[in-house]
C-alpha cells in the first residue's frame, strides 16, 4: 500500500490540541482537588477545636479522638464526611458496639467504618453488614411518623444503603408484603443482598437500580457511603468515584413492578428527590402515594423540603416537613405527603 502523508496528517492532526490539553487539565485538575483538600482540613480542624475533639489523617484512614478512650475510624476515601463525623462523633460511635484495642499502651474503644463489615446495633443487639459507616434502625422509624405500613402492604425503599431500613419494613408488611429496596451503589447492594440473606429477608426485592426524572443511564458518585449519590446533584471536590448506573422514572417503575395505589414510598437519595419529583408530577397528580423523604439536602442552595412541599401541594397533596432525629439536628429532616 502506497504511504499517504496527506491522509495521515488529516486524521492526526485534530487529535494532536487533545493530546497535548488532556495532561494539561489532568494537571490542573489535581491542583484544584488539592487546593480544596487542603482548604478542607483547615475548617475541619477549627470544627474539632469547636468540638473538643482531633483528627489525624494517614495514609488511607483517619481516626478522630475525643480526648478520653473513643476512637472512630473511617476510610480516607471518605474524607468528605470527616465535618459530619467531627458534628455527630456521639451518634456514630454509640450506634455500634465498640472493639478495644490498645494503642501505645493505652486502652480504647474503637469504631472501625473504614472497611466493609458487620456492626451490631446497640439499640437493638441485631447484627448487619456495611460497607462504612452504620445506619441505625432509629432512623428508620423517622421515616414512620406519618404512615406506618400494616400486614400486606407495599414499601418502596429508595435509597436502601446497606438493608436497614428494608429489615424494619420487612419485619412491618409480613409475608403477605413486599418491600422493593433500591440501591444503586455496588457496594452497598452487596451488602444488602447479604444482610437480605442474613436474616432471612424473604419479602424484600433488591434491585440495583435508582430514580430519576426519567429512565436510563447518569453518572453516580459510587463510594460505598451513607452519601453516595447522582452526579447531576451531588459533587465530589477532592474524591471521584464516577460511575453510570441503571435508573427508572417513578412512573416507570411503579408500571414496572406494579405498585399499588397507598403504598409508602420511602427516599434517602442525596438531592435527586426533586428530579425524580419533577419527572412525576403528571403520574402522581392521577395517583395517590404516601411519601417519606429525607430533605434535608441541598440543591440549588436551599433545602429540598421546600421545593417539594411546593411540587406536592401543586397536585392534590398534603405536606408536612420536621426533624425526626435530635441527635442529628437537620441531617434528619423529613418531608411527609399524602392525599385524603
């Protein structure tokens, strides 16, 4: 075959200002994340002189003191929740039961999220798998102020973490329910297969999947948190876990699986609750559902409670926004509806 320069360099060429700009970005890339890091740690150590308490980082974990024998430890990978960690350091360490270790001599009581593994509550001396940090069956019944599911009914537990939340709606619909938990991040889907499995959870239907205004594919911060969440809404300054994962419209998934009219819908999904709303208003302007949402997210610099009490009421539904948890002062405020 005869060397053609010409076509060489006309298929070359328009690659050649990528090639050179994509290290260029890359670089600029990992300056900012390391400024923001940086800034970061500066206000997370004035939050701990606030608090009374300290934090070191090491190479792949953190560990956070309270000055006495207490010692939480989480993955380095969550750095961004060390601030919730600095503010709730009483709720995270008192919901598991604590290992001692001793440390250069010393004794301490240790909570270790920094890896996947099984917690036994305190509160109710049940065991579960998590792939971080652990999430108590109390804030769960946060969720039940309003609506509480009977024998035979049907849950929709949207932003399901590690099974929880499934393991409570299970234990209240009985055999005759169904509870459907979606959790899209891989992690923590396998460990709610497995605390599914565990305890015998034969009501409960895992799908690997989230919601959104409308069915396909978005990008999703996946981190094996409590905070995993849709990229379009949630942003990772200094840590990125990008994926894409499988999402339904709520209208889509309620046809899918036919769910029942008064069923409850529970959402824990880090601000995605007002895209997913805002995809459904015409579907659930015909129906009548009972919803559960944490809101306290923000997006758009306001908490998401607002936004859907405006959705909800526009369409025939009643609603109703309070915190459910003191201990976590607004990281536990709920949006209720439901039509009469």
């Amino acid at each position: 075959m005869k060397f053609n320069s010409a076509r060489v360099k006309k298929i070359i060429l328009p690659f050649i200002p990528r090639l050179l700009i994509t290290p260029w970005e890359r670089l600029c890339d990992r300056k900012r994340m390391k400024a923001t890091r940086k800034a970061y740690l500066a206000s997370a150590r004035e939050l701990a002189i606030e608090t009374g308490l300290s934090f070191f980082c090491k190479r792949k974990l953190i560990e956070i003191f309270d000055g006495n024998n207490r010692l939480l430890v989480l993955s380095s990978e969550h750095l961004i929740y060390l601030k919730d960690f600095l503010q709730m350091f009483d709720y995270f360490f008192n919901v598991v039961e604590p290992v001692t270790q001793q440390r250069n001599g010393k004794g301490y009581f240790v909570v270790d999220y920094s890896k996947p593994a099984m917690h036994r509550l305190k509160e109710c001396y049940v065991s579960f798998f998590f792939t971080s940090m652990a999430e108590s069956l109390e804030m769960t019944e946060g969720y039940l102020r309003h609506c509480r599911p009977k024998e035979g009914d049907t849950v929709v537990d949207c932003g399901a973490y590690c099974g929880t939340s499934a393991y409570v709606f299970s234990k209240m619909v009985g055999p005759t329910g169904k509870v459907y938990s979606l959790e899209p991040d891989e992690m923590s889907y396998r460990m709610l297969l497995k605390n599914i499995k565990m305890h015998n959870l034969k009501n409960v239907i895992p799908l690997k999947v989230g919601l959104w205004s409308s069915s396909g594919t978005v990008g999703f911060h996946s981190d094996g948190s409590l905070g995993a969440g849709v990229n379009p809404v949630l942003q990772r300054p200094f840590f990125k876990s990008l994926t894409e994962i499988h999402v339904l419209s709520l209208e889509d998934f309620c046809h899918t699986y036919q769910i029942p009219n008064g069923s409850l819908v529970k959402m824990d999904i880090e601000g995605a609750e007002i895209e997913v709303m805002k995809g459904a208003l015409a579907f659930l302007e015909k129906s009548k559902f009972e919803f559960a949402i944490a809101s306290y997210h923000i997006v758009d610099d306001e908490m998401t409670c607002k936004r859907l009490e405006t959705f909800l009421s526009e369409i025939g539904y009643l609603t109703k926004s309070t915190r459910t948890f003191d201990g976590l002062d607004t990281a536990s405020l709920v949006t209720y509806a439901w039509k009469n």
